[in-house]
C-alpha cells in the first residue's frame, strides 16, 4: 500500500490528520430555518435572504454599515472594575476576562466620530455579545462621552441599542447610568442637537428605561424584540395573555412607540435624510 500512501499525502492527507468542514461555513436562520452560506449571510449584512430576519451584528460592524469611511473610534473609558467585589458562579473579574477574549473591545459600548451621507454624526454602538450588551458603568461612561463628542462638535448623536438590562454586578452603580445617560440626552436637546435611537434586537431593562426611549426619532430594524420587563413576566403580572407579536418592532410601530421600522440595507440611507430634517438651522 506504499503506492496509496504517497498518492494520499500527495493530495494533503496525512495518517494523523482528518479533514473537517469548518464549523462556521454553514448558519441556520433562527427564524425560517434555512440554512445559509455564512460568506453570503454576512455579505446580506446579516439578514436572511428568504425570510429578511435580521441577525445580531457586532459593534465593529454596526459603526462600518452606518458612518462614511476614515470614521474615528474613541478610546473606551476607563472606569474602576468590580467595584463591589462580586461573585456569583463565578468573579466578575473573570467574567469580563472571558468577554474581552471574545469581543474585539473591552467593554459592551463603543463610540465612532465621523459622516453619515456627508452628514457629520457621531454613532454610539452597544454590542450584545459582550456580556448581553449589559449597562454598567464603562457603557454609561462611554455614552455620556459619545454624546460630549457630539455637542463639542455640533452635530448628531445617534445610539445603536442591543441589551439585556442593567448589569448585575455592578449593582446601583449600573442603575445609576440611567439618570447620567439622561442628563446628557437633555444636553443635547438644549444644544438643538439631533438624538437619534436606532432599537436593535434586543432592547430591554434598564436601558429601554432610560437613553433608548428619549430620542427625537426612534428607529427599529424589524422584528427587534423591545421591552422592559420579559413576556413571561408579564403575563404572570397582570394574568391575561398577551397578543401575538408583542414588544416586536412592527407591534410597537403600530401602537406609536416607534417612528419607523426599516431594513438594516436602507438603515444609512435612512439616517442621512432623517439627519437632513433635523440638522440645527445655520445662521444666515
């Protein structure tokens, strides 16, 4: 069989060394079921192309779709780590070790300074695959920052939701983002400047409670689950069974909580014309 042997290794095969199919070449859409090439998936900007449901992005990818080119990242704030020394299954301090060697930023807020269409803007992202996009004081700090930005530059401040709430382990010092975050979209409004919310999926907790509904126009992507406290919970409240789609970003278009559903591939386009409406009037 030594004629079989070199045949094989001529082709790349080895006796120590399987071939696999990469785990990630295929994903199925969590909506249709579909399975999708991911190179064209990602290509669709993370939308299936048969059912139009829209995938969760990361934060790089969000400030890539939505500023012009030669965008600028602001550096991520530093705060104090695990100001409460808390330990569930397992340290905080761990917890955030084990998110930042999966995310590209340190923490689940990042901030990009350019153009929208020409139009400058300044677009705060909240990454879900950090942590559930959770608000704790680095995000907070971060949003306040992104929104300094835009106040010293004179333009608008346009914030990409995607969280599960307040995060936990950091106690009232996360809920405490909320009034900050606040504060600073107040700023803006005496400063004339645009606030403008785009609701991904999912937008919840304590950030719902706070900066993603105070925006002068609200945008979802479809299908975006919005609320504040989950279904579940709901039902169990009030005892009486919700109707279908509820907290869904067409349920919530309907009932006037949200200005606008647009698809993620005429986001952008979207957002320089809304930027057009509500750009502050130069004097003559």
């Amino acid at each position: 069989m030594n004629w079989f042997n070199r045949v094989r290794n001529s082709l790349g095969f080895s006796a120590d060394k399987k071939t696999t199919t990469e785990k990630d070449l295929w994903i199925k859409c969590p909506s249709c079921q579909e399975m999708l090439f991911v190179a064209d998936y990602e290509a669709n900007l993370s939308v299936c192309p048969k059912c139009e449901h829209h995938g969760r992005i990361g934060a790089d990818a969000r400030l890539a779709l939505l500023l012009d080119p030669g965008f600028e990242v602001l550096p991520l704030p530093k705060v104090t780590e695990d100001p409460l020394g808390f330990k569930d299954t397992k340290k905080y301090t761990d917890r955030l070790k084990a998110a930042r060697a999966a995310n590209p930023h340190d923490d689940a807020f990042v901030v990009g300074s350019g153009f929208i269409e020409t139009r400058p803007a300044v677009v705060g992202v909240q990454d879900f695959s950090f942590m559930g996009g959770s608000m704790g004081m680095a995000v907070g700090q971060a949003f306040c920052e992104g929104a300094q930005k835009a106040l010293d530059r004179g333009c608008a401040y346009v914030v990409v939701t995607a969280a599960g709430g307040a995060r936990m382990q950091e106690g009232i010092l996360s809920l405490m983002q909320m009034p900050r975050a606040t504060v600073m979209t107040r700023r803006l409004k005496q400063a004339g400047l645009p606030y403008i919310v785009v609701l991904s999926d999912p937008t919840t907790g304590g950030v719902t409670a706070s900066y993603a509904m105070l925006g002068d126009i609200h945008i979802a992507e479809p299908g975006a689950l919005i609320g504040f406290a989950g279904q579940r919970v709901i039902q169990d409240t009030i005892r009486e069974q919700l109707p279908e789609g509820f907290q869904r970003a067409e349920y919530l278009h309907k009932h006037g909580m949200v200005d606008m559903v647009v698809s993620r591939h005429e986001l952008k386009a979207t957002l320089g014309q809304v930027l057009d409406y509500l750009a502050p009037v130069k004097a003559a």
